[in-house]
C-alpha cells in the first residue's frame, strides 16, 4: 500500500474508533500512526486498541506506528460549595492549601510546588485560560491575586502557570505506570506531556530503557525557551499548540510552530503538528477552509506528520477527517510552489560520512532519471537523514526489523519494506531493486541510488552509495560475486 504523499498522518483513536474494521478503514484511508491517548481509558481498553492495529498490520502487511501519549501531571482547582462561581474583572481572589469548599473569594489550589515557584506579577490561568489571575502577592501556601479576565470557575477546573518553571516532574506517578504499560504492550513511541527542561526527557528515556522511542511534546513556554536542549535529547518533537495558545499570546503560536519544525527537520528528527487541525469535523463531515489552511500550512513548513485529536477519537467522522486530511496533503505536495518552499528552507550538513552520503543521494536521484532513494538501515537513522534532505523522489528503507520499521513510520516520506538481514553488498542492491519494483516505485527499465553499510547489520555505518539499474541480470554481470 503506497501512499501518493510524504507527510505522515496520526490518527488518534477512542471512543468513535476502537474496533477493528474503523481502525483498518482509518490505515486505508491515510493514517500511518495511531495515538493511543493514555488520559482516555483503561489499560484494557488501550490493549484492546492495540491488538485491533496489529492484526490490521498483519493482514495488509504494511508497518503501522504506535504512539502512547502520557498524560502527564494535570493542575486544578478543589471545589466550591456552589458548585461554581463568576469572578468579574477587577475583583480580588485568592487561591490557597485550605481544603475548605472555595466561594467567590477564594478557592483550594491543592499544588504546593505552584506557590513555591509564583512570584509577583506572575499570571494563573484557569480553565483553559478562559479566566486569567493576575498574582498580588504570594507565599508558600497562598496567592492573593488580581481578576484580569473574568468569566465562571467551577469545580476542578485545570490551571495552567505560565511565567515560571514549575518545580513539578513530568511524570506523575500515572504517568510511569502507564510508561511501563506502553512499553511493554509494544508502543513505538512515547510522547511526554509537560516538558519543561531537558531532564524530563532524559528521565523518560532512562525509563524506556530503549524499548520505545522518546518524543517531547513541546506545550509550555519554558519548553520554547529551552527548546535545543529538549530537541537535543529527545527522538522526536511534537508541536502541542492547545496549551501553547492558552499559555502564550495566540499570536506568537505560528512563528513558534514554523521555529519548531525547522529545528527538528535540521536535527533529523520527526515533527509533528497537533491540536485542532480539523476540529470542525468532529460534528461536520466537511471542515472550514480555515482548517484546510491550517493543515497545509503545516505542509509546506515541513512537518513529518499532522494529527488528528478528538477528530478520530471521538468524532462523527473519523475516517471523513482522515481521508480529507490525505487529500489536503496530496494536493499541497503537488502544488510547485511547495518544492521551491521546502528547498529553499533546506539545511545542508555534511559533518559526517553519513550526511555527505545521503546529501550526494539526493543530488544524484535529482539530476538525473532515479527513480527512488533506497536505504538499508538497522536503527532508522540514515532514513531520518535522507528524509532531511526532502528529496523529490520516494524513499524505500528496507530493514530486518520490525520494530525499525514501526518507528520510522513517522518519518516525511519513508515507505518502510521488511527484508532479510543482508551480507553482501550485491545481495543489498538485488533486494533493494525487488523491493523497488514490487512496491510499484520502480521499473525494469528504470535506475536507483542506494545508501548502505558496510559491514553489513552494524549500527552507524553507512559508507556506501551505489546507483544500480533495475534489471537483475545487469546487476549480476557487474557484480558476479
């Protein structure tokens, strides 16, 4: 199953997509990776999605990625003894440790560590920003604050802090239980929730023990600030603009968001778009031209993959949302202006033996007739390189592992092919061809480029670039051993 585009599509799945056959019309419709959203269910219900997607892989024979996103630590106001309240701007409130029932004065904020980090001036925002505080004074168990936006607050509303670096973890204990749940059902990639410095990644990975790979989900301010140091640690990066635009100016979300990108696709490391990309489409089965710009905005800056949220969680048209979104995708890959942007904003690094390979491949496969950018890889990351340089033509991996090709389903443009383990060189180039052409990529007639490493099914070693024909009997007479 070739897809006819190169971004990537995550589709979450839920309520509205937890059996087997909308989860297989979803992979058939467009979706490369599936969100397992782990603030939403039971471990058995999770499981159960889990088993759906790859017996689906198994049946069509295509890699399917899985993405376990941990919840994170959730900050919220106690309760109100009515319930709720309306806070008028200009009024005083004032939040506190007391677990008394809050009224319009005052409320419990049950989270020590938010008055240890506040400091004067500094902002609190609650239910979604939708009420904003303005911080008077504060101590270690208070903060008398200032209603800058007023509207309704009610019973258990989240928080959100963003002038400060809270001294909070980013894995609640939840969060570690479902790690090791994640890891050990099999998930390909975890996405951490709250990151605000480096060490919350570096803590999630030491959990992991490799047995997933590690993508900082970037939704805090802090988190923009440090965010080389975060990409520098992290596999992958996702752009969580929902708490991004409650915790920053709407405004500066887009810069930030294109700043991102940038910084992952340098680093050759996945990127994802997320939050609200086709929100519409939860209620209707077509979405606004707004939404469609906004999806191909992200396309032409380069993203490895958009997503969809409670669109195919909990919509009415899961499949519809994915299906649009793979049209959006083909018609701005076709779009000519879409290359000239994508090269102009490419980064061209050649400090290693593997860039300078996967540099000449590009510009082999795009001054000549090649066809297709093959790639032998056992970690995934000379594919990730190759997918760097956005080359015009496709990219067929071909590795003996399974879990390789799971991981690098998020990578922009990689068609994944599960081979034997090779040894030789020649036997490389003739399975990269088969590959090639049973994969509709290629001709007889036609030319590839491949990369490879020598020795063979060793990490880290790519060292060679070879253009071969497509013809098997031209490849045996040069290479007769």
């Amino acid at each position: 199953m070739r897809r006819l585009r190169n971004v990537k599509i995550v589709a979450t799945l839920g309520p509205a997509s937890s059996d087997y056959a909308t989860i297989r019309a979803l992979f058939e419709a467009g979706a490369d990776v599936f969100r397992l959203n782990m603030s939403h269910g039971t471990h058995d219900d999770i499981r159960a999605r889990y088993v759906h997607i790859r017996q689906v892989e198994a049946d069509l024979g295509r890699p399917i990625g899985v993405l376990a996103d941990l919840q994170g630590p959730k900050l919220r106001v106690g309760t109100f003894a009515n319930g709720s309240e309306d806070l008028v701007e200009g009024a005083r409130f004032r939040m506190d440790l007391s677990s008394t029932p809050g009224d319009v004065h005052r409320v419990q904020l049950p989270h020590p560590e938010i008055f240890a980090a506040l400091e004067p001036d500094s902002s609190l925002l609650v239910n979604d920003g939708k009420i904003r505080l303005k911080v008077d004074t504060c101590g270690k168990d208070f903060a008398e604050c200032t209603v800058t936006v007023g509207g309704t607050i009610s019973n258990r509303k989240g928080v959100n802090v963003p002038d400060v670096v809270l001294p909070v973890a980013a894995l609640s204990e939840k969060d570690r239980i479902d790690l090791e749940f994640a890891c050990e059902l099999g998930a390909d990639w975890l996405a951490l929730s709250f990151v605000q410095r480096p060490e919350d990644v570096i803590e999630a990975r030491s959990l992991a023990r490799g047995r997933a790979a590690i993508l900082a989900k970037i939704e805090k301010p802090a988190a923009v600030k440090a965010y080389d140091a975060i990409l520098q640690v992290s596999d992958g990066i996702m752009v969580a603009r929902g708490d991004l635009g409650v915790e920053l100016p709407v405004y500066s979300v887009p810069p930030i968001q294109k700043r991102l990108i940038r910084g992952a696709r340098a680093a050759a490391k996945p990127v994802i778009v997320a939050t609200q990309m086709l929100e519409s489409m939860i209620e209707s089965p077509v979405p606004t031209r707004a939404e469609v710009s906004d999806v191909a905005t992200a396309i032409y800056e380069g993203a490895d993959a958009v997503m969809l949220s409670a669109e195919s969680a909990a919509g009415k048209y899961p499949v519809e949302a994915v299906r649009t979104m793979d049209n959006v995708a083909q018609a701005v890959e076709k779009d000519p202006t879409y290359r000239q942007v994508i090269e102009s904003s490419r980064v061209v690094r050649r400090e290693t033996v593997a860039d300078g390979i996967v540099s000449a491949a590009r510009e082999i496969a795009e001054a000549t007739n090649i066809k297709v950018i093959a790639s032998f890889s056992q970690s995934g990351n000379t594919p990730a390189l190759v997918a760097r340089e956005r080359p015009r033509v496709p990219i067929i991996v071909l590795t003996p592992l399974m879990s390789t090709a799971r991981r690098i389903a998020l990578t922009w443009g990689v068609h994944c092919v599960i081979c034997e383990p090779q040894e030789r060189l020649k036997g490389a180039v003739l399975a990269a061809v088969k590959a090639a052409r049973a994969e509709g990529f290629a001709s007889q007639e036609d030319t590839i480029v491949l990369t490879a490493g020598v020795p063979f099914n060793v990490r880290g070693t790519t060292n060679v670039l070879r253009v071969a024909p497509c013809d098997e009997r031209l490849i045996l007479r040069v290479d007769p051993e």
